[in-house]
C-alpha cells in the first residue's frame, strides 16, 4: 500500500503567517462599558485533531479544533462558539473560560466540502461587555499534506524499520526492533512487543547497573519515515490506541533528519508515550530532548488523566487523537484538541521525521512477565499538515 499524499499558533500568542491565524482583537458590544479594562479575544483553528472513540475510524470525520484566549482572564466566564450560515451566526457550543484565559472546542471542519467559517463570543460579566472576535476558516487546513490510514495489509513504503539491533547504550540490550512485531490489517498499524523467536536463553536485564532478573528475548514494532517524509513547522497528529500495563512504552515522536547532535537546533520531540498504569499517577508523558551545550538535556510534562472522556475511558480501551503543533517560537502538544503542555525558545529549526514504536527497555522488563507477551499498540491514522517558515 502507498502512503495518500496530497498538498495541505497558538491561542497563546504563537507566531504564524497572518493567513494562518486570521485573529484579532474582536469588537465588544454595544453594551455601555462597564470597565476601563481593554479586552482581547483571538481565535485559532487546528486541524481536525479531535477524535476520541473505541473505534476505528476515517480522519475526514474527525473535528476540528479551536482555541480561543481572552484577556484579561475571567475564569467561568461563558464562551460561545459559533459558524457562519448565511448571513446569520449560529451556535455550535458554550463553554467556561479556565483559569488561563483559554477556552477549547471541537467542531465540524467542513460541509459539503467547504471550508466553514467560526468566531467565538465572550459573554458579558459583572465588569465586562461581551466581545466577539475577528473571524478564522478552516479551509487552511482540508487537506493534509501528508497522510497514512493503514488501509492495505501491509506496511507501506513510506515506512522503514528501525533499531533492528540489540542497543545496550539506549536501555535495550533484550530488545530489538523486527518486523515480526509489525502489522498492518483490518484499517490499523499493530505494533507490537513479542518473544524473540531467534532467541532461546533469557537475556539478563539491567536495572542501575545490576541484573534484575532473566527475561526472554523481544522484538519490538519501531517504524519511521527516516527515507521517506520530513517536515518543518506544522501540526502532526496520530490516532492511536495504546497497551494498558506497564512494562514497555508506545510513542509517537519525531527527529531531526540528520540526527541530534551538539551544535544542531534539531530535537528528539516526544508527541506522547505512555508507559502504562502508574498506581500514583497518569503513565502518559510528553518531552523534547535537545542539546545545549555539549550535553542532552530532557524537558517534559506528566499528562494527567484529566484528559480522558470520563471514568469509562482509557488510555489502553479508546483511540485518542495526539499531536504536536510546531512553529517557529513555539511546541504546542494537545490531546483530542484539548492543551495538555507547551514550550517555547529554543524550537527545532530544521526538518523532522515521524516515529512510532513500542519499545521494551531493560527496566521496564521486571514490571512484565514473559507470560504477558505479546502486547499491542494501535495506529488507526497519521496525518501532517506543513505549514513551512
């Protein structure tokens, strides 16, 4: 199968081309002022980058996302989303300003394949006339550039098999990548973490330098598109569903094409992995590793579990939507639409690949009996939108 291609910053003040953001300072009512304060709302639309469900399913139904910043901030406040019908405005959703000033919606992107056209509306308060801002559409963002649905049975040419070698220096010394431990069937990518049928001994796992047990051999599902396809600036976004224990860890993440190394701006970017059910805390985390200097330096973010959809949700029981909103300035990382951390400064400049893995490092191995295997992670879609310097 080949890879559909086709031609396809933040609500907090990222930096992007003025056709990209299409935000403003809005215009309040005609109410009477009710303060001296000067008010603000911008509003951004995302691709469609919302998506939650047990199911799989195509990217073409999966909502838009938008975000939209008031200032000063009014935590409660009521904001409305609304699309343009004709020459009148309709509502599509209401909901509270948090304690940042932001509020988040998901909404279609288009009908009858054309691109829609929202604003949002900050209710009056107590101190404050409404305020409705500068319009945005989301025809910018209809057509990917670069997109894989999994649709054929095998994995197609756009991807590559990586870390195919046992890498001690990198807490694999049990592990390798194989394509044993890839699968593409029914509309989804299975990555998987499976006994090493080439290996009959138990591989001993190190743990702060000493052996923590004798573990059989595995092979893990690790892909990329290290020959294939490269971006710089854009959203990225993967649907994915991930195992539930602990004992490995699955990942959506990019490099920099050419490698990370010193003197380079190019960063290892971690979308999402998640290691499993942590009694004390979400198993899922974003991170950047980037060099200053001559050393590599980690960054990163606990995403709790805040995120899912209610009790009956699940990392490891639904697909969620993970992405990454890269700009000049600016790493936005979202879940199903929704903020879950951001860094900013010093940002990759130079072209990056896309990964997805599920790897089993030596320390995680104690955590799993051999009897478990194989485990699984699913890919339903990928999708990029470039939007270039």
């Amino acid at each position: 199968m080949s890879a559909l291609r086709a031609l396809g910053a933040s609500a907090l003040s990222l930096v992007l081309p003025a056709s990209l953001l299409l935000t403003g300072p809005g215009s309040a009512s005609d109410a009477p002022a009710r303060t001296n304060l000067t008010q603000t709302v911008h509003l951004l639309a995302l691709p469609q980058i919302v998506q939650p469900g047990g199911r799989l399913a195509s990217p073409d139904a999966a909502k838009a996302a938008f975000a939209a910043t008031i200032a000063p901030v009014g935590a409660g406040r009521e904001v409305s989303l609304q699309v343009q019908s004709g020459s009148s405005w309709q509502t599509v959703a209401t909901v509270r300003e948090d304690g940042k000033g932001r509020a988040q919606f998901a909404a279609r992107a288009s009908q009858d394949g054309q691109a829609l056209t929202y604003r949002v509306v900050a209710a009056a308060t107590a101190s404050l006339p409404a305020i409705t801002s500068r319009t945005v559409t989301t025809g910018r963002w209809l057509t990917p550039t670069w997109t894989d649905e999994f649709s054929g049975d095998s994995l197609s040419s756009s991807w590559t098999y990586r870390g195919k070698t046992y890498e001690p220096q990198s807490f694999r010394s049990c592990s390798r990548g194989g394509a044993k431990a890839v699968r593409v069937g029914g509309g989804a990518l299975r990555l998987s973490v499976l006994r090493d049928p080439s290996r009959l001994t138990k591989c001993p796992a190190l743990l702060r330098g000493e052996i923590a047990g004798r573990y059989a051999y595995r092979l893990n599902g690790h892909v990329g598109t290290d020959d294939s396809f490269s971006f710089r600036y854009g959203v990225a976004a993967a649907r994915i569903k991930f195992p539930r224990l602990r004992g490995q860890h699955g990942s959506f993440w990019m490099e920099p094409v050419g490698g990370m190394r010193p003197g380079s701006s190019g960063h290892e970017i971690d979308v999402i992995e998640s290691f499993g059910a942590i009694s004390h805390r979400s198993g899922m985390f974003s991170y950047i590793h980037r060099y200053e200097g001559g050393r590599v330096v980690k960054t990163g973010t606990n995403v709790p579990d805040t995120f899912l959809h209610g009790p009956r949700d699940g990392w490891g029981r639904n697909f969620h939507v993970f992405s990454v909103q890269w700009t000049p300035h600016w790493l936005v990382f979202r879940i199903d639409g929704k903020e879950t951390w951001r860094i900013g400064g010093a940002v990759s400049q130079v072209r990056q690949f896309l990964i997805l893995s599920l790897l089993s490092s030596d320390y995680e191995l104690p955590s799993i009996q051999d009897r478990q295997l194989p485990q699984h992670m699913y890919v339903d879609w990928v999708r990029v939108w470039e939007t270039g310097g």
